[in-house]
C-alpha cells in the first residue's frame, strides 16, 4: 500500500514525540478555542492537527501520533488519500455546488451505483444520499414508515444512532447524548441486546434474539412495527458483537411481520468489519442499510440504500437536503470506494484484527481488569472491568487512555458505561506503526496515568 502514501506531503510514517502532549504551541490554540467554540463541543486530546495520512497524525508542536482512531472510522483510506485528493481538486475546479435537487450531477448517480453493487443483496436496489450518519438513520426511518404505514420502531440496549431528535430517541445513552435534550420522539421501543459479555452464560443469538421478539410480540404488537433498526456490531455502545444468529433471526422475523428490517452500518461499513459491511458476515440482507463515515475519505456523506420498492414508495420531493450528495463529496465517495476495492481493504482489516486480537488476549492475560476483548476485522475493543467481576471500570479506562495519549497514540473510549477501549486504526497503517502502538497500549495497562475519580463522556460517536 505504499503509493497510498505517495507524494511529497505525506508525513514520515513513525512516532515522533518533540513536545510533550499537548505541546505549547496547541495549548495555545487551546485557549483560543475555549474562548470561541461552545463549551457542548467536547475534544479527546487536545493537540491541534496541521498534517496527516497514513496511520499518523502530525500536530502544530511538530509531533507525530499513531492514529487508532481515523476520524471515528471515517478516514479508512487515510487522511489524504492521493485518489481522493485528486478526485476532490478535479471536481471543485469544475463546481463545488448546484443541489442535486435543482440541478442534477452524474457523480450522485455514478455513487448510487456503485451502492447498489457493493451492499447486501442482489435484488433491486435504489439511493438518497445525505450528509450524516444520523440523517441516514433518520431517513432511513422515515421511508420505513411511509412505506408500511406503520409507526413503530423497535431499537435496542446500548444502540447509538445520532444527535438529532429522532435519532437521540433512538440512541440508548444518556450521557453526554440525551441529557436533557427531551421531549424526544415518540414510537421508539427499545429492546434487550445479546452482548455475551454480560448476557446469561451460554446464551445463544437465536435464544437472544428471541427474548427480544417475545417483548415486541407482547408490548408493541407485530402488526405495529414499522422496522427494527440495529447496528450489525454496536459501536459506541461499546463494540458489541451480538452472538451468532441473533441478526439473521431479527431479519427473519422482520420478512414474516412485514416490518423493514434497517442496518445501521454508519460506523462499520465500507470494509471496517473485514468485509465491505458487518451485515454480510452472517449473509443476513437488509431491507434498508443506513452508510456515512467511511463513504467519502473524510469528506461529508452518508446514503440510504434499500430495496426500490421501499425507497421509491416514497412520494416525490419527500427526502433530500439541500447539501445532501455534494458533488465534491461524491468524487471522494467514488475516489475512496474505487481505492477500497483496488487495495482490497477488507483484507487488510482482517490484517489489521489478525494483529490487534493475539496481542491484546495475551494483555487480558497479564491484566484481569481486561474482562473483554472483542471485536472484527479492524474495529476492535477492550472491556475493563474491576477483577473477577462485571462492575465496570471507567475510571480506569480513562487513565489507560491518557497513558496512551501521553506517549504518542491516539485511542478513544466507548461504551454504554464509559469502560471500553475502542481501536479504529485506518485500514492502510503499516504493520510496524500497528505494532508499536500496540506496544505502547501495553506499557499503559502497566502504567496508567493517574486522573480524577471520576473519567468524561465516552468518546463521542
């Protein structure tokens, strides 16, 4: 993958610490920041970022970073990927804007095809596309309704789907998310997710899936059930991974109820998981799959792609966005995907988990406050918990990723109860940088940096 990293401004790929972290000339910017950006915008680690590519992060002190974070997976081809920056110079100096809507471009269509190809399924498919992950939930949501007649939606424990009214009704967690941002959305229903973490010992996805349908049979009728919305492995819930069968009977049960089945594929799809959506790992075919994040190198794009006789039942006019499909973010998307598929991406996430899940389970073995390692392909986590128990332990997974932070690695946190340490590195970081940051989480869990009693929010999705 070294011409990814082709051309005079891609940064030395290496760690590279001048300063310590944040350096002066970032807390500077700090300030300035605290004196002009709203205090609700919450920032992980506070260095200022002047170049990136690769699988490093170069800040204004002249520091390199390991990055396991890639934007909150959206940078899989990188920060600057050359196809991308190519695609996006050709098309701005053509136009940067006219609404789809108004004045139609080939780049939204030429991105809806490649949709249909790429997603689950070989039956009929058709595209809207949008800027962000919680539009496509939100839409997504919409054409289920409008297309059943139907009004509830059925969600689950842990589930995160976005920051707007609905999609805060459907995300599960309070803090830093819902608090106090309510009234919210009616016809939300949220149920029991298989996490077999902490699920009953030996329960199966099918015996998971159905202790959920049981209470949606009996709470919310099946005839009311407009879709059940779920995430294929939750993300800032914690990267869940529901056991096996537990989606394929949710689907199941959808196509007999007549309910739409939605993936929320926002954070693990294009090639994340170790295949180009976590949906496939099991051949389960949704009816409606929600994209954004990884979709456009960085650039803002999202998409809902389902079967045509969902997505066009849909009166004329009734989705869209004055933004929604930018051009210029549509030359990323077919920049980005062409670039996925020629470096063959999901293989290098599965690279990726390959190297990530020996070393951390050999970690969990040194350190029992690691109660969980899980995860596919390149989205991958650990759960820390206080030894021999459940009871979560944020605050020490706070101190685990300052420790992180402070010698040079990017890291973020997740989870429902703010315990879980999430790794997102860009599918095209070296083997050598993977495996010194790996070294470096290690000298973390032994040294972890002393903090408050109390950790912030989880990283925010």
């Amino acid at each position: 993958m070294t011409d990814l990293l082709a051309g005079a401004k891609a940064p030395p790929q290496e760690r590279r610490l001048v300063t310590e972290i944040p350096g002066p000339r970032s807390r500077e910017l700090a300030a300035r920041r605290a004196a002009t950006v709203s205090a609700g915008v919450s920032t992980t680690l506070p260095v200022f970022i002047e170049r990136a590519g690769g699988g490093v992060l170069v800040d204004v002190d002249g520091n390199s970073l390991i990055d396991l974070g890639a934007g909150i997976a959206v940078v899989s081809v990188g920060n600057a990927a050359p196809k991308v920056v190519a695609a996006v110079q050709e098309q701005v100096e053509a136009f940067t804007h006219t609404c789809f809507m108004v004045t139609p471009y080939e780049g939204y269509v030429a991105v809806c095809e490649e949709l249909a190809r790429l997603t689950p399924g070989d039956h009929e498919k058709r595209s809207a596309l949008f800027n962000s992950g919680s539009e496509a939930v939100e839409n997504a949501v919409k054409i289920a309704r409008h297309a059943t007649g139907r009004q509830a939606v059925v969600v689950f424990d842990h589930a995160y789907h976005g920051r707007t009214n609905l999609t805060l009704a459907l995300t599960a967690k309070n803090m830093p998310y819902k608090h106090r941002f309510g009234p919210f959305a009616p016809e939300i229903y949220r149920m029991p997710m298989s996490y077999p973490f902490r699920d009953a010992r030996g329960m199966t996805g099918a015996e998971a899936a159905a202790r959920a349908l049981r209470l949606i049979e009996t709470q919310i009728g099946v005839t009311n059930v407009a879709a059940v919305l779920i995430e294929p492995i939750q993300g800032e819930g914690g990267f869940i991974v529901p056991a096996e069968g537990f989606l394929p009977a949710l689907a199941d049960w959808c196509r007999t109820a007549g309910a739409v089945f939605i993936a929320d594929e926002v954070q693990t799809g294009f090639c994340r998981t170790g295949d180009w959506f976590a949906s496939e790992h099991e051949g389960v075919v949704p009816d409606l799959i929600a994209l954004a994040k990884g979709i456009a190198g960085g650039l803002p794009l999202a998409a809902v792609t389902g079967r045509a006789e969902l997505m066009d039942a849909v009166h004329s006019g009734g989705l869209g966005g004055t933004y929604g499909g930018n051009p210029v973010a549509c030359a990323a998307a077919l920049a980005t995907i062409e670039t996925m598929r020629v470096h063959d991406l999901a293989a290098a996430a599965r690279t990726i988990g390959d190297t990530m899940l020996p070393r951390l389970r050999a970690l969990q073995e040194r350190f029992p406050a690691i109660g969980d390692v899980r995860g596919r392909g390149a989205m991958i986590a650990v759960e820390l918990v206080h030894p021999g128990t459940l009871e979560p332990d944020a605050e020490l997974a706070g101190r685990v990723a300052r420790a992180c932070h402070a010698r040079g690695v990017v890291v973020l946190t997740a989870g429902t109860y703010g315990n879980v340490l999430r790794f997102l590195p860009p599918l095209v970081i070296s083997r050598d940088l993977l495996t010194e940051a790996l070294d470096v989480i290690d000298e973390a869990f032994a040294a972890p940096v002393p903090g408050p009693a109390e950790m912030p929010p989880a990283t925010p999705a």
